[in-house]
C-alpha cells in the first residue's frame, strides 16, 4: 500500500523544475498524475520520461491565466477519472530582477499577477467542486519567501506571492469543515530552471540569506509538498508552511 494509491492529483507548472519533482514524487508512491504546463514540447517529454519511469502520467497543455483553458482541463480530469484529491500548483513566473519600482513596467507586474495569482485563482475555483462532492482534498500552491519578506528588485513577484498568501489563508478557512486542505509553501532559492530568469545580483542577494548557505533542491520540496498533499497532513489548513535553509524567522 503506497500513500497515494487510487488517488488522482494535477500539478501544474510540471514540465520542469519544482513541479515536475513533485508530479514524479506523486506518481512514484502511487497517484495517477495529470501533468499541466504551457510549455507544450517539454510536457511532453515529462510525461514521457515518467512513463518510462513506471507512473501512470498523463499531459495537458494549459495557461492556467486563461479561465476556459483551466475550466475545460480540471473538468476533463473529473470526468475521466471521477475524483480529483489533490491540486499542487506550481507554475509561476518571475518577471523583472535586479529592477527598482521605479524602471518596474506595469504591463510586466501584471503579467506575474496574472500567472502567480490570477491562475492560483482560476484553478482553486474549479477544483473545489470535485473536492466537494467527494468531502476530500488537498490544494498546495507554490508560493515564496519573497512573499514573506519581500526581495528587493523583483517586487510584482514578492508582491504576487504574499497575494497568493492572502488566498490560501482565507479559502482554507472557506472549507475547513469539509474536508478540503488549502496550503501554501514557502521555499527559498530552490535550484531550477527559474534560476536562469533571475538576476545574478538578485540570485546571489537572496543565496546570501540562507543560513545554510546553499539552495534548496528539488527533491526537498517534492518531499514536504508531497507530506502536506498526503492524508496525514489531517489538521492543517490555511497556512504558509516554510522551507528556507533558516532564512524565514517567522
Ligand atoms: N526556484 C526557486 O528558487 C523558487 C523559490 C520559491 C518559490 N518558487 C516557486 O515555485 C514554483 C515553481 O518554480 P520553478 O523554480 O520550478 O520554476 P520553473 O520556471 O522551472 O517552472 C515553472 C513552470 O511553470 C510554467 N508556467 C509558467 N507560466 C505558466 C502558465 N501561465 N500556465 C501554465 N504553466 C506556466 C512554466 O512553463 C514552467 O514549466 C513557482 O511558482 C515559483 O515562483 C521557486
């Protein structure tokens, strides 16, 4: 008996990096996992390699900004599978570093609202129903400890994220009484391909933070997402767990 048996889950944002270690973590102990990305060629090849890897894994291309995209995929899992028992929501951008507020374009700040938040949103609304019916689920989103404490240079990004903050806590509260976790996580740097988006003032201000004095893996956040996803994680709901090498003091 694995933890995730005969459970179905979406992670988006699982063509690469952080998503895509916890899609391979959920289907390894079990779970059938519907991969979801806009970067259609790499899903692909995710889906693949995790086939080959033994899990049962399967691609949709989505823009988790766009409503009938995320409508028309989550109903799609529903009906094929009947049961939808865990949302992880990993897709993010980053937007502009290493940029004061004042060079900040608006069109770029609401861009990172619109992936980070807005599609955080849209897939949080659509998959409560499921959940619902079946009085069981689990959501996580990705958020950041920018959005804790704030990163100077990239502030749609930290601003966007404490946003995503503001969400989890008060839609866990909306259906704590019905069986559904809502939760977010809070890593600081985490090795990934979003670290070739980042400054390198930016990257190397916020390595410098970590007591621990390296970045975290991905392995690290597949394996505390895939605890707060699981069953066992029973009694937590509406909360911003840390994952920081020590930087976050609170
Ligand atoms: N890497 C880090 O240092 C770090 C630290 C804290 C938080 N995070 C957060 O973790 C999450 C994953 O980051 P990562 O490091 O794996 O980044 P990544 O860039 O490697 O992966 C992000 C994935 O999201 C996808 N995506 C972006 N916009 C999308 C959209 N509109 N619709 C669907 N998919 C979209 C991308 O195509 C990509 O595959 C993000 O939310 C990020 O903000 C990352």
């Amino acid at each position: 008996m694995q933890r995730f048996d005969q459970q179905v889950a979406i992670v988006t944002g699982a063509a690469r990096g952080i998503g895509k270690a916890i899609a391979r973590r959920l289907g390894k102990e079990g779970a059938q996992v519907f991969l979801m990305d806009l970067l259609e060629i790499q899903l692909q090849e995710t889906v693949e390699e995790l086939s080959q890897e033994g899990y049962l894994v399967q691609a949709i291309p989505v823009d988790i900004c766009q409503e009938n995209q995320v409508k028309s995929a989550i109903q799609r899992v529903a009906e094929s599978t009947g049961r939808i028992d865990i949302l992880v929501n990993s897709a993010g951008i980053i937007g502009l570093t290493n940029t004061n507020i004042v060079d900040y374009d608006l069109a770029t700040f609401e861009q990172v609202h619109r992936v980070n938040l807005t599609g955080a949103f849209l897939l949080t609304k659509y998959t409560i129903p499921s959940m619902l019916s079946q009085q069981y689920g689990r959501i996580l989103h990705i958020a950041s400890i920018g959005g804790k404490e704030g990163n100077p240079g990239m502030i749609g990004y930290a601003a966007s994220k404490s946003g995503l903050m503001g969400l989890v806590k008060g839609v866990g509260k909306e259906y704590a009484g019905q069986g559904i976790t809502v939760n977010g996580l809070a890593p600081a740097v985490i090795a990934t391909p979003m670290n070739q988006d980042t400054a390198p003032e930016t990257l190397a201000y916020m390595a410098s933070k970590i007591p621990m004095g390296r970045l975290g893996t991905v392995d690290e956040v597949a394996s505390i997402a895939c605890w707060i996803v699981s069953k066992e994680a029973s009694f937590n709901t509406g909360f911003v767990f840390d994952l920081s090498g020590g930087r976050a003091t609170f």
